[in-house]
C-alpha cells in the first residue's frame, strides 16, 4: 500500500505549501444523490512529491472548518485531475462551499479522444494506458465508518494514484488532435453544469 497520511476535515497549514503544479483528487460519499448522501472521504495525490492524504469529513461539518483545504482546491495555480469531476466538484461545493478552479477531467477528456468506445470508467483508462487492473469492489462500501478498513484505504488511494499518469496520455493526445479549445470550453461550462446540477437541472439541456 501507498504511504499516506489521515486527517480530519482538514489538512494542516504547513501542508499547503507543498503543492506545486498539479494534485489528483477524489471524493467517497454515502452515494451518488449529492443533496442525501454526504461526503465521507476527500483523497488527494500531491503529484510533486508523491505524497497522500485522506482527509476524512464528519457529518454536518462547518465548511469553515477546512480553510486549507478550500485554499488548496481553489488556487488558480495548481491543476486538479478528477475522474468525473463532475460530480466530486458538485460534492464539494455542496458540502464545503468549495469551489474547485484549474480543472482536468480523465472522464470528459477520455469521450474526446477515445471515440472508438463507450468505455470510460477509471478502470478502462488504467487498463488500456497503463496495462494495470484496478479493484473497485470498496466502491460501494459505507464510507462513513469511523475508522476505515484496510481494503477501503487501498482503495481510496488507487482511485487517486494513476490519474496523473492518465491526464498526461490524454492531455498530450488533446493537442495532437487539436481538440484544447473544445476541452477547455467544456471545462469552462463544467461549472455552470454542475451549478444546474444543485439546482435539479441534472439532465441534457440541449437535448430534444
Ligand atoms: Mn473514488
């Protein structure tokens, strides 16, 4: 298992300072409905030096209570790879009143690329890119457990651990294919998707 450190709703101060280009970042929640299943769980990949943390979130927590946190997640600087960020972005602006800035999304920059399937799950792009298998049985366990089983730690951490390695594939194919301007418009409406999402405009707008 990686090496990681565990925190309560927040990370401490003196963290902060080493991040510096970019971190991978996942959320565990009680579900998938935002507004009934709260968030347990934030991991966070420092993509500079390798480190982890898990920062677990108590019930009804104050949003004020994690100022470094919302400091890191919402620096203009410091890229954040999410899978779906969709959803661990609405999450944490529900739950923390975060609002996530300088956004990578493996799902969405997959779609662009990898036309020739329907398969974007984390696992897909892991096994495809880099040749590994990922569990996700802990996907569905209760992650508003006190104290948090092995397996579930191990899981937590893989979610987070190849996302770099992911954005940089992608990314790189981004620009061969010449399709930044349209992933950065899609990321600039992210936002404004994830508000109506809050909102219960969680479908295709466009749509017939
Ligand atoms: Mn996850």
């Amino acid at each position: 298992m990686s090496n990681y450190q565990l925190f309560q709703n927040d990370l401490p101060k003196q963290i902060l300072k080493t991040f510096k280009t970019s971190i991978s970042v996942d959320t565990e929640t009680m579900g998938l409905v935002i507004k009934r299943d709260r968030l347990c769980l934030v991991q966070i990949k420092n993509n500079s030096d390798g480190e982890n943390y898990l920062i677990q979130i108590n019930d009804k927590i104050d949003p004020k209570k994690c100022q470094n946190l919302k400091t890191l997640l919402e620096n203009k600087k410091i890229l954040k790879i999410f899978h779906y960020a969709r959803f661990d972005i609405a999450v944490l602006k529900h739950y923390l009143k975060i609002n996530v800035n300088n956004i990578f999304c493996t799902k969405i920059a997959s779609k662009l690329i990898r036309t020739y399937t329907n398969r974007h799950g984390l696992k897909d792009l892991i096994s495809e890119f880099l040749k590994i298998d990922i569990d996700k049985k802990e996907q569905s366990s209760n992650w508003s457990n006190k104290s948090l089983s092995k397996d579930q730690i191990w899981y937590a951490l893989n979610d987070v651990k190849y996302l770099h390695e992911i954005y940089q594939v992608l990314n790189a194919e981004l620009k061969k294919k010449s399709l930044i301007k349209e992933y950065d418009e899609i990321i600039s409406f992210l936002k404004t998707k994830v508000r109506l999402d809050l909102m219960g405009w969680d479908f295709d707008i466009y749509s017939h």
